[in-house]
C-alpha cells in the first residue's frame, strides 16, 4: 500500500470538496492557489509554493477567470516597477464561499467521518 491510500487512523480525517459546473471546476487546488495569489501578490509566487509551473499557475488562472462573469484574478504585467497580481471582489467572494462549503461539509458530516475513520484498519506497530 502506498503512503497515498495507507490508512491512518490517527490523522484527522480531511474533507476535500470539488465542486462540477458543467465544465468549470472550483476545487481544493485552486481554492488554494486563489489563496497563493493574495498572500504573495504573484501567480508565480504561488504556483512555486504549490511546486506548479508558472504556466500551469496561469492556465488555471485563465480558466477560473474564464468560468466566472467577472475574473477572479487580476493582474500586471512586468516591466520596471514589476508585476504583480490580486484577487478581484469577485475572487475573493468565490473563494470565501468555497471555503464556508469546506467548513460547513466538515461540520455537517463531523459523524460520518468519525464513523468511517473507526472502521479503518489498525497500523501495525503504528497504535
């Protein structure tokens, strides 16, 4: 078993939300790379934190600006002064929406998750 699918029962169990609007797609990864974006003030900077090419970064960027009516991301090319990029009203409301998603699942299937994680199989030498 790889460390991927290995249980680990005493880890806290981790929600992960992708949410499908026909071919749009808002999920964990991104959530976090619009959170890059804010931290850092560059889709660079953000992609690297996340080990993604810069172009990766941007194309992600390109798409999630293309889903919604308003762009979640807006940037400045370079040149003398820099660039630079920020989240947009927008992208921070999408992103703040996502992540109360997150909590509110956690919350909501708080049993669930304890009642599957009890069923996971023991570790040897591990509890």
């Amino acid at each position: 078993m790889n460390d991927v699918t290995k249980p680990m029962p005493d880890a806290p169990p981790r929600l992960r939300i992708r949410i499908l609007f026909g071919e749009a797609m808002l999920g964990p990864g991104r959530a976090d790379l619009l959170e890059g974006i804010r931290a850092s003030g560059s889709i660079a900077a953000a992609g690297r934190a996340m080990d993604m090419s810069y172009k990766r970064a941007w194309s992600l960027v390109e798409e999630m600006n293309a889903a919604f009516r308003e762009p979640l991301v807006e940037s400045t090319r370079g040149g003398a002064r820099g660039g630079g990029a920020r989240l947009t009203d927008t992208g921070e409301a999408v992103l703040a929406h996502y992540r109360k998603l997150e909590e509110i699942a956690a919350e909501a299937g708080a049993a669930r998750l304890a009642a599957l994680r009890s069923m996971l199989r023991d570790i040897p030498g591990e509890k």
